[in-house]
C-alpha cells in the first residue's frame, strides 16, 4: 500500500523542537461538541473531574468540525465520524461524498458515466424495475433525499418504466420522528412521474435504519439479513403503503423511533409484494458514505459470503453511489468518484518507520483505521503499526452507555506501557452512540465513562514524558433536545414532552494539548479558526518534524 506516486516521503526534523520523549497519543471523545451549558447539554451535566483539570494545565481550544471544515458543501451540513477521521488523518480538507455527489448531479456527469447508463440498459432489456435502496433523509451525512430524487427524475427522462424504492428511516441525522416528511415528500415526487408518464414507480419496502440493512463493521449481520429478507426475497410484514407502515408500526409499538422502526413489505391488492428483487433487476444502494454499505454490497457482490443464508442470489447489476472501500474495491461499480485522499498521517509515519497503534471498540474502529488512512482498508507497514479492535457489545447503547470505555483504556495503557509506540490514536465511542439514543440520563453517564478513562491515561502519559491531544470528530450529546430556532427554547410534541435530538450538532468540539512540565510551547494566534485538519501538523510537531507540504499548520507555536 505504501508509494502511490509520491517520491519524497522523507519527514524533516524540526529545527526549533525536537519533540517529547515519550508517545504522542490523540484521543477522540466521538460525538462531544462544546454546547450551550444548558439543561440539555449531557456535557455540561457530566461530572468531568478530568476535564475540567485538562482545562487547567493543557493548551485549550476549539476546533471547526462540521461544513467546509470537513469537505462538505455549506457550513449548515453537520460533521459526522467519517469526514472528521478522514481530516483528522490527512491533515488537510478534502471535498467529501455529499458535495462531490451533488456536484456529479449538477454537472450531469452522474449520468453519463458507464455505471448509470448500464443499469439503464439492464432494465430496459429485461423489464424488471431499476431498484434504489439507501437512507431516505436530507441528513447529508450517509445520503440526500435530493439525490434520489434527481436520479428518479432521470429515470422518466430516459423512459425507465419501472422503479422500486426500498426506504431505509433515518430518526439519527435528522428528528427521531420525522420518517413521514420524507416518506410524503418521496410519494407526492413518485404520484407526480406515475401520473405524468405512465409510470409504474413505487416504494417496495423499508424499516429503520438501525434495526435492517445499515450495520457496519460486521458487528450485527441479523441486521443485513433481516434487510435482505424484506428488499430482496420480498418477505415481512405487508402494507399498502408506507405511511401505513410506519403508523402502525407507532401504534403497535410506543415511543419507538424511526431508526428502530420494524421492517416493512409494501404489498398489492391480492397480499403480494410489490418489489422483490428479481434476475434482471438494476439495484442502486444510493449511499455515499462507506461504513453503513459495505456490507450490503458484500450481500449483492461476493458468491461466497457465508454471514447468513441470502438464499439464491438474483442476477442484477448492482452499482453503488460511491466506491465504499479503495482497498477492496467496493463495489466493482459506482455512481462518482470518491476523494482521492493521499499522503496520510498514518502513512507518513509508516514511511519514517515511526511506530504507531489505534484502537478503539467496533463500532468506531474503521475510523482510527480505515477513514483515518484515507478510506483504505488495512495497515501501511505491518512492522511499524498494531491496531486493535474491541468487540462493541449487541444490545442497545443506552443500556451500556460505559459501553467499552475501560476495555481501549486497558489496551492502551498496556500498549503505550510497552514503550514501543511513538504514536497512538483512540476513540471513545460513547458521546455519539449514545448520543444518537436519545436518552439525556445514558448519555450524562457516557459522558462521565470517557472522562474516568481519561483520567486513567492521562498519567500514565505524565510519566512516559509523552504528550496528548484530547478533541472530538463532530458534536451529538453536547445537544439532547431540539431547539427552536427563533425562540431558541427546548422544542416540546403535544403533550408538552421535550423533543429529543438524535443527529450531530453544529457545534465546534474541545481540544486540548497536554505536555507535562511544557514551559515552552504555546498555541499559535496565528492559527485562525482552525479545524480537526490540524491535528495532524499538530502531532506532527509534538513528535519533532515539520509538517509535509499542503498539510494544515500546526496548533502550535
């Protein structure tokens, strides 16, 4: 993996520091954002003990983690995991998946690449409907209902005379019970084409997104499969219509919100499904984001999957919004271009044979791993690097919310005892995962596990004459209810109950820069509203080089 065209990988030493003794190790509190210090701020509510000394004794600041800090298209799109480890990672900002995705449909060129015209070629010879499959949402952070949209769109321009749209509900990156704005908005577009061109296009199935289709890192295929079932093979419980679906699913089942929502099967008038995936088919998992399609990609593409029993496996051409995985090439097929991210942290360090260690438990692994390399799956130099995954536990976070805090504190604290890591990169899961539950109380006592963990860590790195960097990827528990906008008071439903938040926030997120006994090293003024693209130099530095051309400068003065 190492090279890719770059000839002079070669660090260069800091003239005027020579760097700590010890390691340089980053922590990512995921999903902990600087918020209002108010009632719903689960931050501000924790009992931080360490945090509050890491105020006193660290370099402190904050850092832009959301909109053009991070690659997206404005700043009112909010950070997530994914485009804050990839600029964490490469030092610099690189457009992301939402902007190049819109750009691709502005500019027409979606359209006249190979993969779309040869999806269009295999409906129209086999007669089978072109399938889209994806998280109907404007979250921007795994996909745009407007993308969707632009692409049903072109399927009447180029006479496709039959669609089926398997909706995956969000409830995460948007309000917890929004599913019906989407699901309205999605049938009044498809009404509109049916009624304008003969058209025979329709939502085939759905559920929430944490409950079918959307698992990562290979933590819960009964997810995959349980999707599978309903999209593919046509199988659950039978509905006319979505909005019945998801009513009813309410009525039968109180409080549950849309990314947990039941699977669904839209049936016709004689109890068959209205869009089961057939030989012939054309299928669109219309994501962006890598993490949440992988492995429904691996469902659709690999023979020899042995995760769960698909049954026969439907000849279709199958394409993907973007390439999910640069090493695996995943899929074979797809819609855009993804960011070309090159010249990582990880790999400049490999190259300089520096030593390096990441950990975290599964549910945020890939990001001090493969989003944190530049979307690439696997090590740079075997020699030179130890990654450790904790398995995350299966039940829901709310009921855990320490979740696997103590065990990466353990791993790390036995790896940085080893002496033998110059760098080393964790996170803390707790702050999104429980953040995205709703749940204020779970996520206070989130909070508090990575403060406890932190305050294991800190010293052991005052002893190893180490330093560390404490900061976030994006902001999500820092913000528990919706606000409104103009009044700027806790939204309330009709029965007067706070509405929960579940999605990230527009927050800028903490850092902090700890090197014991430093009497030198100061923040750079000169460092206008810097973002988590800084890191990078900032680490950089703290080891004793310059940062690379085209790198972000450094926190430091």
């Amino acid at each position: 993996m190492l090279g890719r065209g770059v000839t002079d990988w070669k660090l260069k030493r800091d003239p005027t520091f020579a760097g700590v003794e010890g390691p340089v190790l980053i922590v990512v509190m995921d999903g902990v954002g600087c918020g209002a210090s108010n009632e719903g701020d689960a931050v501000w509510l924790a009992r931080t003990p360490t945090l509050h000394h890491l105020a006193q004794v660290a370099l402190t600041t904050r850092l832009r983690a959301h909109g053009t800090a991070v690659g997206l298209p404005s700043d009112d799109d909010m950070g997530n995991s994914e485009v804050g480890h990839n600029a964490f990672g490469a030092g610099r900002v690189f457009d992301q998946g939402a902007k190049r995705v819109q750009m691709a449909i502005e500019s027409g060129e979606i359209f006249e690449g190979e993969a779309w015209k040869k999806l269009v070629r295999r409906v129209k010879t086999s007669g089978e409907p072109m399938h889209f499959m994806g998280l109907l949402s404007d979250g921007n952070v795994h996909s745009h209902i407007e993308h969707l949209f632009a692409m049903l769109r072109r399927c009447n321009e180029e006479d496709v005379q039959r669609v089926r749209v398997h909706v995956l509900l969000d409830g995460r990156d948007v309000p917890e019970t929004s599913a019906l704005e989407y699901v309205d908005a999605l049938e009044k577009l498809l009404h509109e084409l049916n009624e304008g061109g003969g058209r025979d296009y329709r939502i085939a199935s759905g559920g929430g997104r944490m409950f079918i289709t959307m698992d990562r890192y290979n933590a819960n295929w009964e997810m995959v499969d349980r999707g599978w079932k309903h999209h593919v093979l046509g199988e659950g419980m039978g509905f006319r219509s979505a909005t019945e679906a998801i009513q009813t699913i309410r009525e039968e089942n109180p409080g549950m919100i849309d990314q947990d929502l039941l699977g669904f099967v839209i049936v016709d008038d004689h109890g068959k499904p209205v869009g089961p995936i057939r030989d012939g088919a054309a299928v669109v998992l219309y994501n962006f984001r890598g993490d949440r399609a992988l492995e429904l990609t691996r469902a659709f593409t690999e023979p020899d999957l042995t995760e769960f029993d698909r049954g026969p496996i439907p000849d279709v051409e199958f394409v993907g919004m973007m390439e999910y995985d640069g090493d695996l090439k995943l899929p074979r097929q797809y819609l855009v271009q993804p960011p070309a991210i090159d010249r990582t942290l990880g790999e400049y360090l490999a190259r300089n044979r520096v030593t390096q260690f990441a950990c975290s438990e599964t549910q945020k692994f890939g990001h001090v791993t493969y989003f944190w390399n530049g979307n690439r799956t696997g090590k740079f130099d075997e020699t030179y690097e130890e990654y450790v995954e904790i398995p995350s536990d299966r039940v829901p976070f709310e009921q855990r919310p320490w979740m696997k805090a103590a065990e990466i504190t353990d791993a790390t604290i036995k790896a940085l005892q080893r002496g033998e890591f110059r760098h080393a990169r964790i996170n803390y899961a707790n702050g999104d995962m429980v953040g995205h539950t709703g749940d204020l109380e779970a996520a206070v006592i989130a909070v508090e596990a990575v403060d406890l963990s932190l305050g294991r860590i800190i010293p052991v790195i005052e002893k190893l004459n180490g330093a560390i960097i404490v900061t976030a990827d994006h902001g999500n528990c820092d913000e528990m209810f919706e606000v409104d906008e103009k009044s700027r008071d806790f939204k309330r439903d009709e029965a007067g109950h706070l509405q929960s938040k579940t999605s990230h926030t527009l927050n800028p997120v903490p850092c902090y820069i700890y090197v014991p006994g430093n009497r030198t090293l100061q923040l750079d003024p000169s460092v206008a509203n810097p973002g988590l693209a800084n890191i990078s130099a900032t680490t950089l530095e703290l080891l004793g080089f310059e940062r690379p051309e085209g790198y972000e400068p450094s926190l430091l003065q």
